[in-house]
C-alpha cells in the first residue's frame, strides 16, 4: 500500500515525450545498422605503406680515405659498419680506431683516416734497392715478408724490434762465412 502510494505520487512523462524518445532510440539503431552494413567506407581496409612520424632516413657526411666522399641517406639505426658497406675505402684507410658497432646519427660528419706512411731506403744484398713505402710505427723484422734478399743476405739482423724512421736507409750486409781452421 505504502508503495502504491509513493508510486502515484511520482510525476509521470507525458505521452508525447516518451514518443520523442522512442523514436531517438528507433533512429540511432537504423543509423547504426546502415554504418556497420555499407561497403563503401572512408576508411581503407590496409595501408600500402608505414606513415612515420620521425623519418626513418637521416643524412650523414663522409669524408677522408674513401673513393666517393659525400653526402649519404641511410637508414635510421645504422651502424658505421653499414655506412663502410655503401662507400668504396680506400686501401690507405686507416681503420683500426673505428668503433664498427657505433650507430651513425642524424647530420653526422664521419671521418675514415688515412694511415701515415713512411719511406725507408735499402741497400745492398737486396735484389730491389731503394725506396719502400711502409705504415708508420713500422719494426725491423716487417721487412722480412715484403723484400726480397739475396740468398747470401744477412736477414737474422732484421729480426729486431726497433722501430723505422722516415727517411732512415738500411744496410743489408752479405752472412759471414766462418772458416773453420784445419787442426
């Protein structure tokens, strides 16, 4: 009793509004039926291709021992290792200080050094004498493998350790023959 008392006091929506509202709810549901249902849509079913904020590309400068110093686009990520595999380095390039792993990074300058050279001159029991051309910090013994000696060379003599100097000339001099004295 008590609830039919407080449900009749309660203020009821006039016929016309709750029509009003059928017919938004009627309305949103065709117009949801008629979107999900169209082919034809605005938006693609794939994209061709990725759209980047950040561009995957970045600009480098190489310069230094290599045949095509320059300008080159590569890819975002890059490592010196890839960069060194698009330019053609030279033989002279000194690539021993070169941290291959490193990545590259956007308007970098890499420079690939030359090796410093020196000249050294030979004479005597060699069958090329003069000047030969060898990385700088070169030893003594380096010269064994890259000259070729007379077969009455004294080569036991390279065997040193000692650094060359630019500009220094050697001497390689005939083996000593012992004689042996008769008893």
């Amino acid at each position: 009793m008590l609830l039919n008392s407080l449900l009749s006091d309660r203020p009821r929506l006039p016929i016309h509004e709750w029509i009003a509202i059928v017919a938004i709810i009627v309305l949103l549901m065709i117009l949801t039926v008629i979107s999900l249902g169209s082919s034809d849509s605005n938006f693609p079913d794939h994209l061709n291709s990725p759209h980047h904020l950040i561009s995957q590309e970045i600009s480098i400068w190489i310069e230094g021992a290599v045949d095509k110093p320059g300008s080159y686009q590569v890819k975002r990520g890059a490592t010196l290792q890839d960069v060194l595999a698009l330019v053609k380095v030279k033989d002279d390039a000194d690539l021993r200080r070169l941290k291959f792993h490193k990545k590259v990074r956007n308007g970098q300058v890499i420079k690939i050094p030359q090796i410093a050279l020196i000249t050294i001159f030979l004479e005597g029991e060699v069958e090329t004498p003069g000047a030969v051309i060898l990385p700088k910090g070169s030893i003594l013994s380096d010269l064994i493998p890259r000259v070729k000696f007379h077969a009455e060379a004294d080569v036991k003599k390279l065997n040193k350790k000692r650094r060359l100097k630019d500009g220094e000339t050697i001497c390689i001099s005939k083996k000593k023959i012992k004689k042996r004295v008769s008893p």
